[in-house]
C-alpha cells in the first residue's frame, strides 16, 4: 500500500509537467492564432475559404482543450508548491478565454465585444495562462527537485 502511495506521488509531477506545457503550447497556438489570423486574411485572401482560419470553432476546440488541461495542470502544481497566486492568475486566465464563448452562448454574440475585443480578451488571457503554467512549472520542480531533469 506504502509503495503505490509513492509510486502515486512520483508521477505526480511528471504529470504535473506534461500538462504545464501542453496548456502553455496550446495557450501559445491561441494567441498565435487570434494574431496572425487577420494578417493571413489580409495578405492572402485566398485564406479567406479556408475555415480553419476564419472560423471560431478553432477557438471553442482549443478552449476545449486549454480549460481542463490547465486546471489539472494548475491543481497539481498548487499540490505541490502551494502558491495560491500561481493558481488564482491561471484560474483568472482560464476564465477570461472563457469571456467571449460565455457571452456568445448568452445570445450576445459580437455585439459586446467586437471582433477587436475578442482578440484582446483572447490574447491577454492567453498569456496570463503562459504566465501561470511557466510559474507553476518552475515552482512544482523547485518544491520536488524535478525541474533540473525535466526542463527542456
């Protein structure tokens, strides 16, 4: 029983690591995305047919993704390292890419935001995730040593 407990707690921050940079992968693949979308239309409108890159259903997959990688990522860092501030601004992150869907399934649609508050909401939020997984990633490897073995 003692052995699975600390077979348990040793995989605990490699899983704690995988999701920190997936979350700040796909955070990053967000903010690239909400950026270059409008210069690629701009400059190369035959990207215009494409609708990976005008439609918002690569923002609703990616938050589908991004939401509970990040808050299992957040929760096992905060596990280990117990920074609440760590967890708030990624929970505050989380929350704010959340912003523009919350407001669309409420029958609003772009009529708060705009197409520009969007994007700033998106890319802020994005990068307050970043912030949070780089933070908790740091602090989960200097609270159990593994940092040194798996910073890559």
């Amino acid at each position: 029983m003692m052995n699975s407990i600390s077979q348990v707690s040793s995989t605990m921050p490699k899983v704690q690591f995988i999701l920190d940079k997936l979350a700040m992968l796909l955070s990053s693949l967000c903010i690239i995305h909400c950026l270059l979308t409008p210069i690629l239309l701009i400059t190369l409108p035959t990207f215009v047919s494409v609708s990976i890159f005008n439609d918002e259903i690569f923002h609703h997959v990616l938050l589908f993704f991004v939401l509970p990688i990040g808050a299992f990522a957040l929760f096992f860092g905060y596990v280990y390292h117990k920074n609440k501030r760590v967890v708030l601004a990624g929970a505050f992150g989380l929350v704010l890419l959340s912003t523009p869907l919350i407001i669309e399934w409420m029958g609003l649609g772009h009529e708060v935001l705009g197409e520009y508050g969007e994007v700033l909401i998106s890319v802020m939020a994005s990068f307050i995730i970043v912030g949070a997984h780089i933070a908790n990633y740091r602090l989960g490897g200097k609270q159990t040593g593994c940092q040194a073995s798996n910073n890559s």
